[in-house]
C-alpha cells in the first residue's frame, strides 16, 4: 500500500510554473503621427527635398496661362542623441538555468519597449517646445492653433476643443488622423460636461 507518509520522495511540494509573468504595458502611439525615415541607415545627417503646393488658375479660350514655378527647399535630420541597452548571460547560467532562452528572448522585448517609450516622449516633448518658444496664437489662416484653456482656474473646457476643431478645418488639415492626447485630468473635466442618454423604444405585438 502507498499513502503519502510513506512515499514522500515522490511528492513534489513545490511546483514551477511554466509560466513567466510579463509587465502590462499601455499602449503606445502609432506612426500616423510622424513619417519614419528609413533610407537613413548611414551617416549622421540626412537632407530631405520638398516641393510646395500648386494653386489653379481660371482658363479661357486663347488666352496664355502663367506659368507658375513650384515652390521647393530641403528640410534636414541629424542624429543628435542615442539611446541603447545592453545585457549578457554568463555560460555558468545558461548550462545550469532553465528556460534562460526565453528569459532573453523577453528581456529583449522589454528592451525594445523602452526604446519605444522614450522614442514616444521625446516625441511628444519635441513638439511642445516648439509652442514653448512660440508663445503665441500661431495662428493660421486667421484662426489661432495655440489655444490656452481659460476656464476656472485655467480648467480645461469643451469650448477649446470646439475652437481648435474650427482652425484645423480652416487650414485643411485632413479629419483622418486627428489625434486629442490629453492629461487624464483634462479627460475627467470633459466626461463630466457630457450627459448620456438612453432612448427605450418599446414594440407591441
């Protein structure tokens, strides 16, 4: 007869799990916000041609149109910052560890993330010091693209989304892609500016 107490050699008390607990991250930005240059594989700066916008004149029967030049210039990207990671594992653990494939394999995702994130803030803070140096309306077409929220203590207010929906219409900036990224603060202040409500349509038959 085998019982517990006299076959403990064959109990396993603890158990591993195949498992391995990863971070939730949130997620990031997508692409849409900015173009990814990559035919810049050498060097340390890149020059970018650039062609402007044509305006269309009226026609009419033998009459010469203008002929109007395109407005053209060059923009240019140098690397000014580098960012890395870097880690290793020793021959002592990958002959005696377990799993230590996959240990690396999702150590290196985790460093491709971080790349990611810093990517995305510095992102985000290139294009605020641009406003930051700018104090201004920068304004477009007359409509102001700088606009500062002028509610009860500087609260942010639904009127200020309404006013930048106008400008970005007056500049033809394309409604695809547009983008709203705020503080979650600012997101509270508006859901409480909305009120939802619920039709019930009953049917009788």
């Amino acid at each position: 007869m085998q019982v517990t107490s006299n076959t403990q050699a064959f109990i396993e008390a603890e158990q591993y799990s195949q498992f391995i607990l990863m971070n939730l991250h949130d997620g990031l930005l997508g692409e849409a916000f900015y173009r990814n240059v990559s035919d810049f594989g050498k060097g340390t700066t890149l020059h970018i041609k650039t062609i402007g916008t044509v305006t269309i004149q009226e026609a009419e029967e033998d009459t010469p149109l203008i002929y109007n030049p395109i407005e053209t210039g060059e923009i240019t990207f140098q690397i000014t910052e580098y960012k890395g990671d870097a880690w290793y594992v020793t021959d002592d653990l990958r002959e005696d560890g377990t799993d230590i494939d996959r240990l690396m394999a999702e150590r290196a995702s985790e460093s491709t993330r971080a790349i990611q994130e810093t990517f995305e803030t510095d992102f985000l803070a290139t294009g605020a010091k641009f406003y930051e140096a700018n104090v201004g309306p920068n304004s477009v077409n007359g409509f102001a693209h700088v606009i500062v929220a002028d509610g009860v203590n500087k609260a942010f207010e639904l009127e200020a989304l309404i006013r930048m929906r106008l400008a970005f219409k007056k500049a033809n900036v394309p409604d695809e892609g547009r983008v709203f990224v705020c503080d979650p603060v600012v997101e509270a202040t508006l859901n409480g500016l909305v009120t939802i409500t619920h039709d019930v349509h009953h049917s009788v038959r």
